[in-house]
C-alpha cells in the first residue's frame, strides 16, 4: 500500500518538530556539559563561549575532593533499592488483591489507596518525623525508607496491568494446581514485567532525586544520599557560585540515572501503552 505525498509531509513534519522538541529538552544537559569543562574561573565572556580557551577535568577533580562521593553513593544505593524490593513485593499483592480477588470494602479501600497520590508529600514530613523519632530511627537507613514502603502509583500501574491478563489463564493454572501464589507468579507477573520495570524507574528516579526527607532524617555521612553531597558543593566558595564544580556534581549525580533510562526506555514506554494511561 502506497503513502499519499501529504502524508509523507505530515509525517516528515512530525518527525522535524520532535527533534526539535527533543533538542530544546536537552539544553540544559547540553549546557551543564559545556559549563563542567570549561577552565573553572574562567569566564562565559573570555574564550571560546562553547568551550572557553580550552577543555578541562578540572571542576570534575575539584568536586571529587568536595566530599566523599563513594560513601553518599553507597548511602544512596542502599536506599533506593532497598525501598524498591520492598516496594515491589508491597505493590505486587496489594495489587493482585485489588485485580482479581473479592473481599468487602475493595473498591473503598482501593479509593483510599488512590487519594494518596492528591497528598503533598511535604505535608507528611511532620507526622512521618513524629513516627520516626517515636521507633527511635532517627539517623538509620531504615529512617529514608520507612515513608516509603507503599506506593499507590505502583499499586495502581500494577492493578492495570494484571487486569490485561485474561481469566482464562488463572482458571487453567487453577485446574492445574496452582494456588493463589503460583497464579500471581507463573500468569500475572510474566506479562507485567514492562509495568514493573516502569514503576522501577520512576521510583529509582523518585527517591534518587530525594533531597528535603534525607537531610531532615539523617545526621551521619554514611547515611546521607547523594543529594545532600551534591549540597556541599554550593558551600565552598566564598566568593560566589562556581557553576562549573556545580554542574560538574549534578552531572556526577544524574549519570547513573541516565544509564539506567536509555537500557529500560523501551520497556518504561510499552508499560503505559498497555496499561492505557495516557
């Protein structure tokens, strides 16, 4: 089947105005990049605007002496994907009861569940600081992840996704002897894993990105994120911001999150087209 010349144009069109959406997006990455390796007291004004007089480590070899990343990246690791094993488990059963199972009061709860995600999350920090200061966790790993152990986002991305599932195929694996475990591990988690890959992402991104809950909840250095280090590096001047240690720390921090997206983009994208959000 032929295209239709207007067609090609339209699509050629399209095709122009998302590369040029997806270049006006990656300004400020590209200008963070140019920043960290232009010579650190240099002006925008003196050399090359791109490049200054000549490309440079030096902002990456000062920020490494800032503070010590290998430690805030092991607090960080330790965080987010302590809270994503428990995450997933959490959001796997909640959803799966929510999908498929009957008992009283479902719709309600699953309602109550979902009004979470119209709370603030600065309007919890008061009673989730009361709560960990009462368990005595005050300054612990346990303290970052407590707050997140539930996810009505995932919850809810995992209930869509079970829902594609045909029944036919959890009468089968019932016929065959499977119970409620077997079912939710050999027929629904298979054809889920776009979903749950999806939710991955944005919760690594999420709790990542976490700033204000980490310096309010945590004292020590080996408990302290990477977000805290990257603080550190805005306090040592005197004399104003050195933008170019400043970008080189944001882009020490967000490095390892741009990996992890370009391996799973597809997997992140297929997630929502089967799930039917929008």
């Amino acid at each position: 089947m032929k295209t239709s010349p207007l067609r090609r144009v339209w699509s050629a069109l399209g095709t122009l105005v998302l590369i040029g959406a997806a270049i006006f997006w990656l300004i400020p990455l590209i200008w963070s990049v140019l920043i960290a390796i232009r010579p650190e007291n240099e002006p925008i004004v003196t050399g090359n605007i791109f490049f200054g007089s000549h490309l440079t480590l030096e902002n990456f070899q000062n920020v490494s002496r800032v503070t010590n990343w290998g430690e805030h990246f092991y607090a960080t690791l330790r965080f987010v994907f302590g809270v994503l094993l428990v995450q997933v488990v959490t959001i796997t059963l909640a959803a799966y009861a929510f999908a498929r199972m009957r008992f009283w009061g479902k719709r309600l709860f699953f309602g109550l569940i979902l009004i979470q995600l119209m709370i603030p999350a600065a309007v919890l920090i008061v009673p989730n600081f009361a709560t960990i200061s009462a368990l005595r966790l005050y300054d612990t790993i346990w303290a970052l992840m407590l707050p997140y152990m539930g996810s009505a986002f995932g919850t809810f991305l995992m209930r869509q996704a079970f829902k594609q599932v045909p029944l036919e195929l959890e009468d089968a694996a019932r016929i065959d002897g499977c119970g409620w475990f077997g079912v939710l591990w050999n027929v629904y988690l298979p054809p889920s894993i776009p979903s749950l890959v999806a939710f991955s992402l944005v919760s690594v991104t999420t709790r990542w990105n976490e700033f204000l809950w980490p310096m309010i909840v945590t004292q020590s250095s080996e408990n302290r994120p990477l977000t805290i280090g990257l603080s550190r590096v805005l306090r040592t001047s005197e004399v104003g911001a050195l933008y170019g240690q400043i970008t080189a720390g944001v882009l020490v921090v967000i490095f390892p999150l741009m990996i992890l997206f370009m391996i799973f983009q597809r997997q992140f994208i297929n997630s929502f087209v089967r799930s039917g959000l929008k």
